[in-house]
C-alpha cells in the first residue's frame, strides 16, 4: 500500500486536500469518489508533487446563480489570444473534473475561480453564464473564435452528440501536446543557425565599424599597395560602411536596405501566389524541407485521425484539417481529397496525385480504407512521423552545430587575419 496525495472537489464544489492509502492511483480515486469526492489530482508521494494552486488553506468554489432576480449577466470576454500550452492544461483539467463526475458548469465555474491566466478567466466566465442560459458547450466556444478554433468546437460538438464530451476532451489534450511539442522542435532547428548568423552580423559590423578603422591607423604610414590584398579588402570594406551619405553612415543604410527587402518579401509572402512559392520552396529546400514535409504529414495525420475518431463526419473533418495544414501546397491537396471524397471516391488518388505524401503513407491509407480502420492508421502515421521529425531535428542539429561554428570561426577570423597580417610584416621588417 502506498501513500497518495490528492486535490478533490465535494459536492458543494469545495475544494480540499488530503491523503489516501491505496495499492495504485485507480484504487486511490475509487476510494474518493467512494468518499463522495470529485478528485482532480492524484499524485502518489514521492513521485512528485499537488499543483500549488492547492497547497494552503483550501478555496470554496463559487456558486451556481440561480435562475430568475439573482441570475448573473453573461461576462464579456477581453480580446486576446492563448499560448497552446494553457489552453491544453485548461483542456485536461476540464476532462478530468467532468471524467470524475462533475457537471460542466460547476467544472467552467472551478476552474474560472482558480485561474489565474486573465484572458483565460474572463473567457471562462463567460463560457459559464453562456452554458447556464441554455446554449450548448460548442456553440459557447464558437463564440471565441480567438481562443477556441473549428478544430476545438467541431471535436467539442462531436463529444457531445456522442455523450463522451470528457474522451474528447483528453483527446483534444493529447493533440495539443503533440502538436506542440512538434513545432517546439521545428522552432529548434530553425533558431539555432539564426541566432548563430546575427551573432557572426554583430561581430563582423562591430569589427568593421570600432576596431578595424583603429588598426588602419596603425599602417596610414604606409602605402596601400605594401599591404596584402586581404587587408586593402577588410580596410576598404570599413570605409565604405563608416562613410556617410547624405548625411547618414552607409552602414545604417544597408541596414535598412536588408529591413526594406525583408519587408517586401513579407508582403509579397502574404499574397496568395507568393505564399504558395514560398510554402513549395519550404518543402523543397535543403536540409529543412525534409523535416517541413514529414511535419506537415504528421499534422495532417493527427489532426484529420483526432476528428474522426472523435465522431467529426469525414468531410468536415476534411474541411477543417484544411484550414489547420499550415502549409498552402498541403492545403490544395487536402482540398482535391475533400473533392474527391464528396464524389463518392477514394482519397487515395488525390493523395497520390499531390506528390506530397510518401508512398509508404498512402499504402498505409489505403489499407486503413479497405480495412475500415482509417483513423487508427491516420493516428499511426502521426505517430510515426513524429518520431521521424524528431530524429531529422537531432541529426540536422548535429550537423548544423560544427558547420555554424566553422561559419563563425571563418568569419572572425579571415578578419583578424587581415589586420595582423600587415602588423606581423611590420615586426619582421623591423627584426631585419
């Protein structure tokens, strides 16, 4: 028998603490809703620790207003927008307080009392007052489209048609985390060369600017043809960025000339014919575009097998999971599997067609097809190419790591080879 921690709800909605023995954490939990609790956490001491919401004296949840005189005006919630992270812990908190038997709007109203996001609690709030004066759970959510996306309401709506609004839910939980923890790992191997290419730009406008011109004064003695080629480049190079014109240092210039073209692109991206070159060029480029098209299959997979299997009707889900592709090229051709399906057809052809998807994915979708188990094949797929994306992240950062510090080491120093070059001359000269 071990020792359980535990944060749980009465039935008044109180909330309060404790400690079970039990053999295991399911025994744990049927005790306290043997005890008439509605446990939200359970964590067997020594592996870990109560969230610290709940550490101290124990909070009262607020009560339900009553219909009629006393019946509260539904809240506005504040503009604004969630990190995926909250909202997937909001998401599981609120699975598992309905899984242990909570009504929904007592859940809403417990969570909106402990929060302490904000925009979360405002949006709560107001979910609770929408819910209490007779909507359904997905159409409150549709209200915050900022917050809550098709995928999230469609889901929600399916779970309750289906009557496993909490299954969903988790479900919802699970996606969110995967999906982020996959875009954590692109943002990983996107950052890194970056962060390493401004620092070799800082370095080289700061050599350029600061400490080669104090090094040319060392050689204004000499003639310029006595100096090495490389040097005549690096000291010429810095006369150009120090001198000005009309009045501004040509370095500010180019500066604003790269923020001038950078903004343009992002214009031009924004377009529709410039954000489809820019979305094949990311599928194709080297190095990353592996990994952008084992992403963008891995999304697609999830995404399309989370709302089947959540009871989302086959188009829809289509529908939705075009929206939610990220990718323009990926985008069209889950449209023609959209089409194709609403003619009555396979989705295996458009797929095929799109040039996008491996072959390995759409035998996989076929079998799944023919066999009736297409969103559990979907869902492998997902899980298969996140473990590829993992592994493409790993090796490219291993790559990339040794190939950027060359990169800066070049950098830096064919610069200070050029400025000791003519000073290790000078001593030689002078030793003769």
């Amino acid at each position: 028998m071990a020792n359980f921690q535990y944060i749980a709800l009465d039935a008044k909605g109180d909330q309060t603490t404790g400690t079970v023995q039990a053999g295991n954490e399911a025994e744990a939990i049927a005790q306290l809703r043997a005890n008439g609790l509605y446990p939200t956490q359970v964590v067997e001491e020594g592996k870990g620790s109560l969230g610290t919401a709940a550490k101290g004296k124990a909070k009262k949840a607020p009560a339900v207003a009553s219909k009629g005189k006393g019946k509260a005006r539904p809240r506005k919630a504040k503009g604004g927008k969630l990190k995926p992270k909250v909202l997937m812990i909001f998401t599981r908190q609120l699975a598992t307080l309905i899984d242990s038997g909570l009504p929904l709007l007592r859940s809403l109203t417990v969570l909106g009392k402990q929060e302490p996001n904000p925009v979360l609690k405002n949006t709560l709030n107001s979910l609770a007052d929408s819910v209490q004066g007779g909507s359904t759970f997905s159409e409150s959510l549709a209200q915050h489209p900022k917050i809550f996306n098709k995928l999230f309401v469609n889901m929600v709506k399916a779970g309750e048609l289906g009557g496993v609004l909490e299954v969903v839910l988790t479900r919802l939980a699970e996606y969110m985390e995967k999906a982020n923890k996959l875009k954590n790992k692109i943002v990983s191997a996107m950052v890194y060369p970056l962060i390493v290419l401004f620092i070799a730009v800082a370095i080289l406008v700061f050599l350029m600017l600061v400490i080669v011109p104090k090094f040319k004064e060392m050689f204004a003695d000499q003639d310029n043809a006595e100096l090495p080629m490389i040097s005549q480049m690096v000291f010429g190079f810095s006369d150009k960025m120090i001198a000005a014109t009309f009045g501004i240092p040509n370095a500010v210039w180019i500066f604003l000339f790269v923020a001038a073209v950078f903004g343009v692109f992002k214009a031009w991206s924004n377009t529709d014919g410039g954000r489809k070159s820019v979305d094949a060029f990311k599928l194709k480029m080297p190095l990353f575009g592996d990994i952008q098209r084992k992403s963008a299959i891995a999304r697609f997979s999830r995404t399309l097998g989370t709302l089947v299997t959540s009871g989302v009707p086959i188009l829809q889900a289509l529908s939705i999971t075009r929206e939610t592709a990220g990718n323009v090229i990926v985008s069209d051709a889950i449209d023609k599997v959209h089409d194709a399906v609403k003619e009555g057809e396979s989705i295996v052809a458009p797929l095929q067609a799109s040039k996008v998807f491996p072959a390995m994915v759409i035998s996989m979708v076929d079998v799944g097809e023919e066999t009736g188990q297409l969103p559990e094949m979907l869902l492998k797929i997902a899980d298969v190419y996140d473990d590829e994306v993992d592994n493409s992240v790993t090796a490219l950062t291993s790559i990339l790591e040794p190939l950027m510090i060359v990169f800066l080491a070049l950098v830096v120093g064919s610069i200070v080879f050029a400025l000791f070059l003519p000073l290790i001359k000078m001593i030689q000269a002078m030793g003769q």
